[in-house]
C-alpha cells in the first residue's frame, strides 16, 4: 500500500506508530520527546553539536570489565594533519592528554 508520492504529497500525517525499513527526510525534523538511535555507527555530519549537559559520558558498556580505553579525539591542521585528545588507556589505568 502507497500513500503519497513524489509528486503528490501529503501536507501532515497523524500517527501513533510508524514502522519503515528505510526514510528520507527533505526538509527540517523535529522530535518532541527521547530519541532512541540503535545500530553500530552513528553518523553526524554538522559544523556545530550542543548539549545542554554538562556531562558526555562514555563507555557505558563497560560495566562488567576494564575492557576499552575512553576518550576523544580531535583533528587539526596546522600545516599537517595532526590530532589531539584525552584518552585513559584500559590496561595501564592511565590517563594521557595528546597532540600532534
């Protein structure tokens, strides 16, 4: 069953449950209420994030051993691509702020 189409489109749509395998959106989307992302990778391609929060936590998975560093990472270029962060590294327990 089709409802719409590319060149017939409907103004608004009212519903209590939506389930797709796939969706594009052309314009603007707003979301009243959590967001749940589920999957392996999630990709932002913005100039600007902000959070409101104080806090951006990491690592929440990995309650039951000291398994993966945490950290972040950045990238600059000041004549040659080069990186910057905090990581603290799982088997040493140490803490390491980098650059270059």
């Amino acid at each position: 069953m089709y409802i719409g189409n590319n060149t017939i489109r409907w103004n608004e749509i009212h519903a209590s449950n939506v389930h797709s395998v796939s969706g594009y959106f052309d314009g603007s989307v707003q979301i009243s209420g959590n967001l749940i992302v589920s999957g392996n990778v999630t990709t932002t391609n913005v100039d600007t994030v902000i959070v409101s929060d104080p806090l951006i936590y990491l690592a929440g998975n990995n309650y039951s051993s000291d398994l993966v560093d945490i950290g972040f990472a950045g990238n600059y270029n000041d004549g040659t691509n080069r990186h910057t962060g905090l990581v603290r590294h799982a088997s040493t327990d140490q803490y390491y702020l980098f650059k270059n």
